[in-house]
C-alpha cells in the first residue's frame, strides 16, 4: 500500500467524516460531559491516524493505529450509553456504532498491512 500523505488514506477521510458527523449529532444535547467526551473521542481517531502516518516508520504508524482503535471502541461504547439514556435516538446510534465497527476494521486492516 502506497500512499503519499495521511490525507491519501480512505480510513482517515472516513475517520474525519465520522468526526464531522458525531458533532452534528449531539449538536442539541445539553450533557456538556459526555458530549465533550464523545467529540474528543471522535476527535482522537482522525487525528491518530495522521499522527502515526507523520511518523514515517512502520512501528510507530501501528502504536497510533492501535490508539486510533481504542480511541474508536471508546467512542462506541459512548455510543451504546447515550442510546441507552436517551441523549441520541436508537437508529442514529446504531448507525455511528455500525460505522464505528468498520473504521475498526479498516484500522486492523492497515495494522495488519504494515506488519507484514
């Protein structure tokens, strides 16, 4: 896999649009805490992800790709939370952990690439 710039990488484009769709989601809720917690969770992925790629050794790419990921099961399991107290709607939520999963899986993809 080749590629020229983090902002190449089809995971970071997602990563940044899931970003993108997460503050638009909870752009009406009133839980200051968890709303921070969420963004920044979001955030994280994204960012990870073109912190480790800025690296420039395979290593280190992988210890951010793995900070991406847990940063993503994080914002996850948020997701289940405030589906459960009613901050966000059950289908939206179901949707961004759907998302969630295959930003995952794109990520141990792309660990599992720059391992070999």
């Amino acid at each position: 896999m080749a590629y020229g710039s983090f902002e190449d990488l089809e995971v970071w484009k997602r990563a940044c649009r899931l970003a993108v769709k997460v503050y638009d989601v909870l752009s009406n809720c009133n839980d200051f805490g968890l709303k921070d917690q969420m963004t920044r969770a979001a955030v994280s992925v994204a960012s990870n992800i073109a912190e480790g790629a800025e690296r420039n050794t395979a290593p280190e790419f992988i210890r951010f790709l793995h900070i991406a990921k847990g940063s993503a099961a994080e914002l996850r399991t948020q997701f289940y939370i405030a589906d459960k107290i009613k901050i966000i709607n059950h289908d939206e939520a179901a949707k961004m952990v759907d998302e969630l999963k295959e930003l995952s899986s794109m990520l141990q993809g792309l660990i599992n690439h720059l391992k070999t």
